[in-house]
C-alpha cells in the first residue's frame, strides 16, 4: 500500500491535511494530479511506502498533467539500461 500526504489549499474550502492511498506510487500520484487540476494549490506532498519511512516530494512537479505514463516509461528505460550490462 502506498499512501501520498498532503496539505493544500483549496479556493473553496481553504487549507486542507489529507491522503489518498493506493496500490502503486503512479496511481497515488495520478489522483494527486487530478485535485491539482481543479485548482487545489500543493503546499507540501510526501509520500509514504511503508509506515517506517516518508520521501518528501516537490510540489513544483505537480502540474495537473498526470504522471503514470511518464513514470513508466522512465521505469522502462532504466530497467533496459540496467539489463544491458
């Protein structure tokens, strides 16, 4: 289970601590793109893989654009650079 934290802020309710959880990092973020694209302004983002550890992630590279396909085919590339050698 992955699970993104959040705190935004949203033009119609304010500021707002929240989480969306899922099965992949893509799909956590993907969700997370979408409120950005309904106007919901990112002020910190981290993103949690197990209860132990946080990854802090920037907020500049949420756009609203979603993120799954980018994502894989970086995945793509450096799962075939690494089984070139």
């Amino acid at each position: 289970m992955v699970t993104l934290y959040f705190t935004c802020y949203n033009p119609l309710a304010g500021f707002l601590e929240s989480s969306v959880g899922g099965n992949d990092i893509e799909s956590c973020l993907d969700l997370f793109s979408a409120l950005v694209r309904s106007n919901w302004q990112p002020i910190s983002i981290k993103l949690s893989v197990d209860p132990d550890t946080v990854t802090w992630l920037p907020v500049e590279v949420f756009d609203g654009k979603p993120m799954k396909k980018p994502l894989q085919s970086l995945q793509q590339q450096w799962e075939e650079l690494l089984y070139q050698h």
